[in-house]
C-alpha cells in the first residue's frame, strides 16, 4: 500500500478491495485521483502489472 501512496500521491484516501481470480478493486472518494491515475494507465506494483479501467 505505501508503494501505491508514493505513486499515485491522492489528496484523499482510498480503498482497495480483493476480487477473485487475483483481482482488485481500487474505489477512489476523490473523482481528481481516479482521472490522474486512469490517464496515466499502465502502472507495476510488486512486479504485477496493474491496469485502470472504469
């Protein structure tokens, strides 16, 4: 997770959430953050590519 802050840098918090199949759930409560990181797309975290999607 403080990989994720450190990235992403969001002026607010948000919630990660576990899927099945290794998936996760991002709910961001700042719509600001959720465009930063949608239009910045593909991210790698832990050394798992990660995509954004709405």
């Amino acid at each position: 997770m403080n990989r994720i802050l450190l990235m992403w840098k969001p002026s607010r918090d948000f919630q990660l959430v576990d899927l099945d199949n290794d998936h996760v759930l991002v709910k961001f409560r700042n719509k600001a953050d959720f465009d930063k990181v949608f239009i910045k797309g593909l991210w790698v975290i832990y050394g798992n590519y990660l995509t954004v999607q709405p």
